[in-house]
C-alpha cells in the first residue's frame, strides 16, 4: 500500500465514492495482518518505498500459497525470493495469477501494479562471469517490478579487462551500478574506479577451494581501494536492488 | 580537478584569458603525476567525480608534506585520512595551509575549493553509542568537504529504541543516511526500517570479546532483515562519505 | 525421579505402604542405569531440577526405542529433540505412548506426569521471522512437559519495530523472555531494553551468505548493547527452555 | 530514576510537598538527557529496573567527569566500567565521592542509594582460576550495587575437581550461579551438572595459544552438555551481573 | 613386516631352510612396492613399529580390492579405516577373508597375525556421550589389532560427572587413556586431573551449532588446564590408536 | 588464436591466398563474442599466452554444448575443467570429437591443435598421497594439452620420506615442479628444499576434521619454510598448470 | 606431596618418629590450600604425579612470592612458568633460593627434590628452527625438574631434510619425543614417519602473515599423515613435557 | 657454496694450487655447521640454487652478528631479512662490511659475490600502492643479490587502472612479474590478465577491518580468475623474489 495509493483512497472518500465503512476497512489492514505465524508488514511500503516482499527460503509451498494469495488481492506488485523449482511448481499449479522464473529463482505476480515514472535515471547491472547469473536475475527482477530501467553487462570479468573497459560510458551515465561477482571480487573496483554513480557490490558464492561461499569476493569488495562503493550480503541480489531502488527513486 | 574547473579553463582559452602553452600545462598534469613511490591520480575527479584523497595510516610525515604540498596548488579540496596526532602536528608545523581535525584523525585545506550547490538533499549520520564518533567525524568532515549539508543524531542505539525513533522525520527526508555502529550494529537495520532513505551501514571496531575488531556488527548489518541497506568496510567512516556523495550528487 | 517422588516414597515406605525391598529396588536405580552405551543419569532431576532428555540426532531409532520404552516406565515427562521424521515414525510404530511434533522434532510421552503449580510465572517467547518457527516450537514444547505457562509472539523482527513494540506491555509482564533470531540477530537486544525480565537469546541458523550456520545472528547477540540477556548455543531452542525452567522454577 | 523514587514524587506532590512546577522540573529529565554526543538514558531503570551504567573503555576522562558528576545529582547508584587505572586517577582527583576499584576496574558512587530487600535469594560467583578475578570483582560490585547478596568461590577448575564439587550445597541453594572461566571453559557445564539454579557462563581471555582472546572458553560454554546455563559474552562480568540481577529482583 | 619377521627371515637363512634366492625375493619387497598410483611403504613397521593401514575414504572399492588382496599375502594384520558400507559390501563380496565392522567404518583381516606379549598395561577408552561411538570402536579395534588389551568407559560425560569419578581406579591403573568427547569436549581435562597415565583426547564431530564440526571440543582439549594431555585430529580414533601403541608398547 | 596463426593469417593475405573481407571476417571475432550471457575471450592467447578454457562447474550441459561446438571451429586446443560426469555424459553423445576424462573430470577436443616445440624442459608433477591423483591428473590433461612434457612421481608424502629423496634426480633436472598434497601438505617444503626448479604448491581438499576443505595444507605451504616455492587454490590443477605452462614456455 | 613421601611419613609414625599430631597436621594441607583467591592443589602430585606447577602469565609478582615462598617449604620442585624478565627480577630480589631461567622465562626452586630413578628411558626434544628455542627451554627445565634425562636436537627443520635424517638412530632410542615447529610445522610428520616412539607435537607462534600465532604449525601437525603423534597448545613446551613425563614415568 | 666454486675449488687441486688437506678443510663445512642451537645449511646452494639467507625476526643482534661474520667468510652474497632498525644498528656497529637497508628492513654484505650472467630475462615488481613499497624493496634487494635486473612500477592499483594500462609493454616483456596488493588484491588479476609472464601475486598487510592482516588481498589472488598466477605468504617479498630466481635462473 504506497502512498499515491492511501492519497487516492481518501481522495474517493472526500468525494463521496467511498463510505467511512469501506475507507475503514481497507485501513484497518494498514499496519499489516496476521496469519497463523507470519505477520505481514503492509505499512512497509508507506515508511520505507519498498513493499513487503515475501523471502522463500524457509517456507512451504502450503505457506507460500497462503501468503501469496493474500497479497494478490493488494494494490501492490507481488513478489517471492528464493524458492526452488520444486516449490514453485507446487505453488503455480494452485495460483493461476504466479509466474516462476527459473533462473532468479522468484516467483512474481500483480505486474499491472509495476509503478512508473518513479525513476531518476537507469541501473546498470554488471557481472564477472556466466555463473553470476542467477544473483543478477534476481536483481534485476526485482528492480523491473519496482519500476527501474536496468541495462546489463555480463561476463565482463577482469581477467579480460577490455570487456568492461569497452562500457565505461554506459557506467558513467548510470544513476547506480550493481556490480556482481565471485572468486576474488575485483570487479566491483575497477567499476568504481571509473564511474561517478554509486556502486552496490554483491559478492557471490561462484568458487571453489578457498573461494567457495563468497568471503573471498566479500571480503575484495569491502577492501576496495575505489571509493564510491558499497556491499550487500553474498549472493543478495534482491538487496542490492533494493538499495539501487531507493537510490534511484525520484 | 573536476569537470566545471575544466570546462571554465576551456572557456577561458575560448576568450583568451589563457594562451596555448598555459592551458597545455595544466592539462599535461591531467592523467596525474608521479613522486618517486607515488602516482598521483588528478584524473580521478574528472572520472568518478570523487577527488585524489590521501590515505595516511602508511605513509611518513615527510611524504604527507610532500604530497600535500603539492595538492595545495590544485583547484581542488585536500583531504588525508588516518593522519595520527603525531604525525598530523609535524605536517601542521611545516605547512600552514593544513588543519588537523583530531577526532576524525583527518588533515583539511583549500576550504575555498568545496563546491556548492551539487547536492540532491541533506545526509543524516547517525552512531549508535558515543563511541562511534570518530568514524562520524571522519565521515562528516569529508561529506562537508565534497559539498553536501549533514544533520547528525549521536548515540542513539537500540538498546534505548526511542532515541531513534524520535528522529524518524528526520530520517524520512534525508537523501541518504549514514548509520554507524560497533557491537552488535542493530541500529541500520532499525534505521532501514523506517525510512526510504538509502542507508550505509558502517560497522565500527568499538566492543570487546567476540565483538573486538568490528566483524559482529559488520555481520550484523551484512544480514540485516531490512532492506534497502548496503555496507561499507570496518571503521570506514571516509568510504561511507564517498558512497553518500556519489548518491547525493545532482 | 524428582523430589516430590522421592518424599513420595518414603512416606509411602513410613505408612507401611511400601516394605523395604520395593523401596530399595526403586532407589537401587537412582543414580541411574546402563543400556550397552548408553549411561540414564536418573539422579538428574534430583540434582538439578531438569529432567534427563534423549539428544535424538545420532542415535538409531534402535536405539531410541530401547532408551524411550525405559523411560516410560519412570515417574517422569519423556522428551526427546531432533529426531527426524523418519526416525520418529519408526519409533512411533512401536511405541504406542509417544507422539511426534514435526515442527519441533520431538517426541513426548507421559504427558500425566507434566507437574503442576512449579512456575513463578509465564515465559514469552518470541521469534523475529517465520523461519525461526522451528526452534520457538523446540522451546515451547519442552517448557510445557516442565509445567509452565507459555505466551507467544511470532515474526516480530526489527525491520518492522512496531511489531514487537506493540507488545511492551506483555514482554514486560514475564518472568523470563525467550527471543529466538537468525540473520542479524537484533531483537534481543531491542527486547531486553524494554523489558526488566532476564532475556535468553537463541540464535538461529535461518540465513544465507555471511548468515549461513547462525555465527551473525550469535555474534549479534553476544555483542548487545542491553544488559539482561545471556545467550544460548545457535538453534538450541531445548537449552533455552531449560534456563527458562530453572529461572522460572519455584 | 526506579519505580519507587517515582512514586514517592508524586506522592509528595499530592501530599503537597511539591509544587507542579518542582515536579515537572524533575519528570523533564525523565526520557534523558544530551551532553554533546552523549545521550543518558534515565528511563532505563524504569523499563528494565537496570540503572544506567557508563561503558568508559572508549571514554576519555573529561568525558567521564562530565557525566559523572551529572549522574552523582540523580537518586541511583552511579557505576563505571572498563575504566583503567590512568584515567580513574584523573577522574578521583576531580570527583570526590567516586571511588575506584583496580581489580574490578570500576569507578562507583552515590553507595547510599544502594536498593534494599529487593531480592530474592543470593547469587553465587565462582570462577576457574585466578587470573579470572578481575572479571569476577567486576560482576561482585555491580550485583552490591544492585542490591543483591554475593557469596564467591574461587580457584575451583576442572584440573581439580574436588575443589568445585565440595561446594555442592553452596551452588544448590543459590538463585543464580555465575561461572568464570578461561582456558577451556569447561567449569560451567560441571556447575550446571549439579545445581538447580539457572547458571550464567562467562568465558574469560585467560589462555594462550588457541586459547588467546577467549574464544575456546565461549565455544565450551555455549556447547555444553549440561542443560540450564547461558553465556554472556567473552569478559563481561557486568553483562552477567545484570543477567543475576534480572533473576534474582523480586 | 615387523622386526620379528624379520629376524626369523634371517634365521631361516643361516639354518638353511631358505636360500639366497628366496630371501632377496622377500627383501627386494622391503622398501615398499607400487600399485598404479599407489605405494605401499612394506618398511614403516620396522621403522615406526605401525604397520601400513589404509586410509579408505578417498579410495574406490576397485581399489580397496587391490591393494587388500596384496595385503593379505604378507605376515601382518590388514586394516582399511573410514570405509562406508556401501563400498565395504562390494570388496567383502570379493574377499572373503575380510571383515566389515558397520560402527567402527573398518575392515580387517589378517587376525592370526596379531601380535602378543607387546603391551606394558591396559589401554582405558572412554567417551562422553553415546554418539562419540564409533571414533570409540574405530580406536579399539585398532589397538586389538595392535596387540593392546583394552578396557572401556562409555557415555561418562561431565554434566553427570559421578559417571567418570566412579571409575578413577580404573583410569590409574592404565598406562594410556584414550578421551573422546564432542561438544564442550571437557571430559579429558577431568580424566587428566584424576590419573598419572598419559591422556590422548580425541575431539569428536558431535555437536549442533557452534559446536558442529569439532572445533569446540578440539579447542576445549587444546586449552585444557590439565598437564599431561594431547590431543590428536577431530574424529581420529586410529591416530588415538597409534599414539596409545607408541606409548604402550613394550 | 595465437600469435603464429594470426601471422600465418595475415601471410596469406599478403599471398594473394585470402581476399580482405575473408581476412576481416576471421579479424573481426579476435576481441571474443558474446554468447547471451557468455562473453569468449579469443584474444585472450595473443595477450597471455593461455587459450580461453571452460570452467565447467557451474554450467549447464546445454550452455558447454553451445560454448564447446563454437570453439572446435577454432585453430585452438578446447578443454573444459570440472565437468561432472552426468554433465560430460549428455555433452559427449550431442558432440561427437570431444572426449571426456572422469578421473580429471575434464572434456577435451581439437588434440590436433596441440602446440609442439614450445616447451624449455621437463615439468614434474607429485603427489603426497594416492587421493590427490584427480587434482593431478587434471595439470597433467592441461599441460599436455599445451604442449609441455610431463613427469610423475605420486604417493610419496612425508611418512615415508624416502619416496620421494628416492627421485631427487627428477626433481633436480625439471624446469618447473608441482607438487600435490592435502592434510599437512608437507611435502612441497621437502620438494622445494632438494631442488633448484620452481615449485609450486597445490593443496587438496583431501583430509578430515580440522584438514577438511584443504585449509591446513593451504597454510603449511604458504608458511613453508623452503624458498623457492609459490602457491594456487585448493584444487586448482589447472591453475598450477597454466602457472608451470608460463614458466616453461619458450 | 608425592606418593613416597606419604608412604615415608606413615612409616615414621609407626616407627614412632612422628606422633599423631604431628602427622594429622601435615596431612591436614594434603588436599590443598588458600591464599585469599588462589587455591593450591597439593593433593595433585598423589592423583596425577606431576606437581603443582604455577602458572605465572597474569599473577603479579607480589601473588609470585606469596605462592612460591608457601611452595619452597614443601617436599617437591618448585616451577613457575611464562614469567616475564621484569616479573621474575622482583620476585629473585624477595627470595634468595629461587632461579630464573630467561630463554625458559620459568622460575624454578628446590632442585634438591628432583626425582631420581623415576624414568623409563631418554626424551629427545627437536626444533625445527632456533627461533623456536625457548619453547625448548620451557619443556627441557620441566623435564629435568621432573627427573628425566633429556637429548636435543636443535634446527633441523625441512628445507634441510638432512639436518633430521641425520639423527634418527637418536630418535630411534627415545621413549618420546618432543617435536616443537612453527611456520608450516611440518618437522613431527617426518620424525613420526622414522621412529617408533610417541611424539608429540609443539606448534609455535613462530611465523609471519598467515603463519603468525601458530594455527599453521598446529594444523600441520593435527593432520599429519604419520600416525603416532599428537599435539599440544601452541608454545606449550610445558604441557609437552608433562605429556613425556607421564609417558616416560616408570 | 654454489657449483661454479666447487668446481672452481676442484680445478685448483688438479692444478695444484691447492693441496689435499686444503680442499678437504674447505669440503668438509660443506654439508653446514652448527653454532650452538643455530645449523647453518651451506649445501643449500648446490642443491636449490638459493644461497642460505638469514631470517632475522626472532634473532638477537648477538645472534646476528655470530652469524653473519662467519658467512662473510663464505664465497657467496650474505643476506639477512626482517630486521629491525634498532638490531640492525647494533649489528652495523660491530661488523664494518654490513650494510643495512631500512626500507627493506634487510642486512647484506658480500656484494662482490652477486652472481652475474646468471638470468633468462628481467623480471618486473609492480605494487598496487605506496605502502606496499617495504616489501617490493626486500623484493628487489632480493633479486638484485642473487643476480637478477629488476624494473619496477609502484602504486599502479586498480582504483585507477590506466596507471597500470600503460605499462602492458613492459609486463609482456618480463620474464617473471612479481605483484605486491594489500587490501583487496586485484592488481595481480589484472596483470596476470595481460601478460604470458608467470605473475608472483605478494599479498601485504596493507588495510585496516576486514583488510587487515592481509587475509583479504591473499583471498582476492588465490581466487583469481586470471590464470598464470601464483601466491606466497603474506609480505613475503624475499620469498617472492626466490620463486622469481627459480624461474629467471639460466
């Protein structure tokens, strides 16, 4: 529930297209609701601009149907993070209005209510190699359904460095960059090192030996010697948007 | 040397204010210049937007004088970071231009060079315990010298919620807020969940035990569960401000 | 074999009721008995109030049959902790006394003999996401075979604070507060400046990246900048329980 | 400010005592109060019935004077921790009715404001060797200071085991137990084998080799076998003594 | 090939009963010899007194097979350590002169070559709790192999700590103890106060939480404040084994 | 595309043998092409002397069918490194000239292209135990691939130290040395003590408790007191290969 | 109080040497005594056969004296370990019959109680390097105070595998040895890999970069693939002596 | 004592110019010599190519200086690392033909015995920034006493990558590049990215948090997705430079 939408309800009631007994309805919903254990933060979208967004990791399909029908029936778009395959088809044969995609691992929903007009400019999203792809997916999802332009450079690691020196244009005209890597990390700062947009690194988990988990990359990122550069939890794909959207929004 | 410093030295060779050999001395500096060991980057604002600042933990009070000597005579701010008090007051003694901040640990000059008018808003730091200033100071003092206007909130940690939860408003129409905390680092994650705001997580190394040296609260705010949020590295009060200014730029 | 039982007996033994033999077999095993490896250490709840409790996770659902089938026949609640579901329906075909909580992963038997007018008063526990639900189970179930009362709060993390915050009044009323958290592990130290209550933190494994395994979310609460709160292993929702019942213990 | 002195106030202002604008003067201060970057929290003692305790490690002692003399005018015991030798000396020469303690490291004052009858039954401290007293002195002041009966065991490790096992009845008939130790840590989880009470682990940094800095002791304590025992972090005496004071307040 | 062959391979030959031939052909295999990818070091037993035993968990049951089957023709025990069930089927359906041992992950083979008359005394086993088992058996049936009489005490862990002080006789008379305790991993520090033998601990994987892994119960070991201990890798039954039949050997 | 198949290029075009626009057609794909989300670094051989090689780990059986099919039509040798086996399976029956080795879990083609004449000498390769041989044979399969002799000297860890002083005379003629270990990983401080050549390092996953993962072989040879000896990942043959490939070319 | 001189002073009250008096109070301080917070284990020399022996890292030199001065009047050795230079030159000026051993950093007195004819054989003590000497030291004085006589070997470390190879007849001979390593600590593997007697293993702190503190050395030595070696803490040449001690003891 | 003297020295007794006894005298310290608990290794330079350097950490000056008179006597260059400035000017004191080099922290002597004629090629040091210096100076010193030229580019780091960029001519030429980064460590990628020399990655414990220590720089080069490139311990410059001898050496 953002706030055009709380400005339009009232709006109808001043006008009479609303009673008090319906405008108090969907305002008794307002600080969220309870379902058995999980307490949905619908005044989440009103403090901070980004909607609850449902993370799957740990949820049953049977909560996960639960939950997503609920918020369907919100003026929101809908979206879920981490869920496996397995899952989310157990959830799209009982929901029609759910799309999977496979590689972000997200299921989504209520597209119509994706906003406009509410950017100030374009997200580049950047990765190292073929195997971040899944953590840009998710990136990039998410920023799609919270109303962003997002352009992308991929496979542009530094092991060949003219890849990504080749775009430094679109990093310079980007109003923030997310750059996704693992192994060591570096991209994130040769990326900073020549563009002025705020950089948001995500480290990822692609490695192995002393790489696998992503502390390598995490810990490249948070030592970078480019200012201008911030990080996100390893494989966080849906957090680094998050961050670009409140930087990005108008 | 930025890019309206630039512009205006161009224009000035258009009206014949400068002549060929004048501007091509300038420019030649351009790409930056070497001192023995070090390699100046003068290019570095022009790219980034973000100007060469001097990084002091490592380097002897004689190199901090040469380099900064030099500096002076650019169209630009000077900056160094991690300048001890024993350092600071040799450099202090031989220059008379430089200004030591003691508990940002930081040496300033060409104070006449901050820009004005490049911000988008106001950024908000804020520090969970009385502890934390030093890391704010340091980010306060740079975000001052890059131009941007910055309200504090000190001490506001969440074992007593409503410090921060009286400043709320004032969080909600920050263009970034900058949170600063050690021991567990609990407060970007409340921060993050009241406003739209992008916030920098700077964890600091105030705690002892297994919060010593800072990785609790950087662990902290890495898995914060509010989103909107990304983090910079251990005691970085400088790499936050870098990060606020490239979001806060116009 | 708790005090009251031994008193118990002794009257028992002093009215005639019982003679010498009966008395002496029933003590004979009161410093507990040996089943191959296995040592019960009946002599437990004497000393300290706690009953014996089968660590379920390696043991052979052989095992475990022969171990609870024992104990059935004990003046005693019977718990058992993290049996899996597998294991748990083995048992549970042969054992027709014990039932399982796949939520908790516990099974329970002799539910008469849970005692009775022992606590001082109530036990919150609260939980900051869904995911943690597991664990809050484990606590729950377990302070409920030890004869207190229980209140709850699920899904009350710090990204949305007026969830928790709304519950002051509740938090304020316990004996004990049992709060349960993965990922950054910031709601103990939230709840414990609210409350004068001792807090028990339980961190738990719910995370990915730099979250994985529970280490953020421990070291979060290690690291509290609110006194009151001691902290337990990560996920050991049976071990917070028990600091609870002996906090709570008349 | 506790509940009691509250009372008390208004009392006198219906008793006509006090005049509104007296009491109001007084209940002003209530939420706290700033020094420049210092926020006091005087509310605490009222939400969570601990007092507010000044953390002086990162302190300076101009710093330390300021608040202290501030905190000696309110009707609470004053206490400081973490403070060393150097810096209480510069403080006692500035500051009559501060007394500092060496081995606890602690500065106390306002002794008679020391509450009565407020527990219910004493808390014991034991701790492994002798290089842990300065830990144990820190959590035995702050439990007189907060009202609370002490009685000490000391020296009693593992490596001898009849020196903790011959104070048997003295763990069982306390209301909390708190157990000291470095090197292994393993004291606790005898403690907690033979006692009822609720037993609060504090791993010290006594060690050498792995076990420098204390981590070995917190991961024995947080692993152990025996039910009933939680842990503070690595040194905190205070943090313990708060834990004691929680379970032990009427 | 022990000295003892050794010795009556040369008798042999001065009484005649062997030739040249056929002793150079019994010595040529003396330094080892080599299998594929695989050398057998034939001399260790001579040099270290430790026959060559076969680390199985990396290996095929192909060759397993192999390297068995040579094995078995040569006048010494055969022992495979860490070998799964699976594979131990395969190579026991193709050997049937060999042995699988599901607790202890072992094959034998070879019994009528264990030696006799080399110990000095007892080797006493114990652990702290029941799942610490199979390092247990895996150290027992090396040592029978060895020649070593041993004598166990199971499920002895310190939170009931009357199970171990009950057998302090028996952990006197040994010449060495073997400790083997997961979690907290304190057992061998009281063991190690109580007796004059040399105490090996042997750390165990049997942990939940911080304590999953071993680290915990190997730093407890390492720390202990017991002299006249040392500890061996986390779940190395077999190296307990070998270093109790270094130090019991006659 | 190495440097002697673009001179022989542009030869035949000098010739008269290719027209422009062929030789602008092969020119035009030397900075690498862009597969979705794979960017392919031809120019990679020109730069480093190293031909682009796939890492397998993290791609689908249809993304290295796609990758594998566009680079057999190159003038280059085509491996792919950490293919398992299932993967391999469907690559090998949908292409027809690429073989796979399951011990190297590597796919190979264009053996043809095989460099010959480039090497300076020998490259020695050793291992400490008989499980580190698919770490070894995946160097060996790159090497040869890249056109160096190779020599092999396994099993021959420090327990039995005479294996490997047995073939000093090996390791004193080789022009570059790796040497393969897990567990201690000892043996490359023994290797880099008794020859003059180049050793370097490659620790293995091999072991258990505290050497699981590798980290303790990592460690010995970082901290290995031979000079003359440098290091790769845990696992990295190939990366150890292409170092040995750098030094031993001509 | 060893287990002669018990025997001896019962012998003297049956020979009427002694009365009852008498012998009641020196058995009165057998099980140990109390100096304010220290508690001094006398009873240990009868349970374990190693003495008390004072642990002086955190004692202040005022505790050294009271202890030491008590100690000197008892029948045994008297030894203070980890004593520093300062420490130990106030304790020399206070107590005449007192010795400080500065490479050992021990204290000793009493020399005339050391023990004869209590040994089995001869303990060797290599280094790998000569920084690891004082760690030497420490456990060579201990051994001698314990009455066993000891041989040395002194930088032998592996780059020069010759210096050890050397030696081994002498290692041969040994009822134990005591291999002391830092850096890649790989010295205990090659000289468990040539004797047949138990060694144990002394990482050092010896070591920069991921050497520095000894984690390197330790893990070296925990996953030796020479079996018959187990370790101690890091520069624990003491507890290395007390583990030869109890294994050399007749 | 490396082959050219040998067999120098042997030439000169079939001339005559030396007699039996004399080359016997000179032969016979040839395997090293012992200096009580010091064995110096003189056979390493015929077995490794690297002369025996002294590694001064730990020593005193009274060792030092022992020392290193004897080896000027030596026929080779004398080399001492990781001195202090305070033992070395207590060494220069004594012994006129050592000089000591403060930025390099090193001792030599011998000058006239740097090998010459002895190089394949030259071998490039780069440093990603000036505090990295300390150790690209041993580095240097290193190689230019065991006969190697050197050419360096300092404070070439990523967050400016045209500095590197434009020295890609000089990297390919190079013969073996050795690359000094502390805090994320991407400068080593980066070049090993560009040329087909094999690239030495030294990572320094330039940083601070997380970067600190220099664990984040080894991680970022021992992941790194650039083949060709090896790693040695942290600020290991003389070890780096060794490596680069084995490679460069004819």
């Amino acid at each position: 529930m953002n706030e055009a939408y709380l400005k339009n309800l009232l709006t109808q009631l001043q006008l009479g297209k609303l009673d008090i007994a319906q405008t108090v309805d969907t305002l008794r919903r307002l600080p969220g609701e309870s379902f058995s254990e999980v307490q949905l933060d619908h005044h989440r979208m009103l403090r901070t601009g980004i909607p609850e967004v449902i993370f799957g990791e740990y949820k049953t399909s049977e909560q996960l149907v639960t939950i997503l029908e609920r918020m369907l029936t919100l003026p929101t778009v809908v979206l879920a993070t981490r869920v496996s395959e397995e899952k989310a088809t157990q959830v799209c044969e009982r929901i029609a209005d759910i799309n999977y995609h496979p590689v972000a691992r997200m299921l989504t929903g209520n597209r119509h209510h994706i906003p406009t007009d509410c950017s100030r400019g374009t997200v580049v999203i950047t990765t190292a190699g073929s195997s971040d792809l899944p953590v840009a997916e998710e990136a990039k999802l998410t920023l799609e359904y919270f109303g962003h332009p997002v352009e992308t450079i991929f496979d542009a690691g530094v092991a060949g460095i003219h890849r990504i020196l080749n775009r430094v244009p679109t990093l310079q005209k980007a109003t923030a960059v997310i750059v996704i890597a693992g192994m060591e990390g570096a991209l994130p700062s040769v990326v900073a090192g020549v563009t002025g947009a705020p950089v948001i690194g995500v480290p990822t988990s692609v490695g192995y030996g002393t790489g696998a988990g992503g502390y390598s990359a995490l810990l490249g990122m948070l030592n970078s010697c480019s200012p201008g550069l911030a990080v996100v939890n390893i494989d966080n794909g849906f957090g680094a948007a998050c961050m670009a959207d409140a930087i990005n929004r108008k």
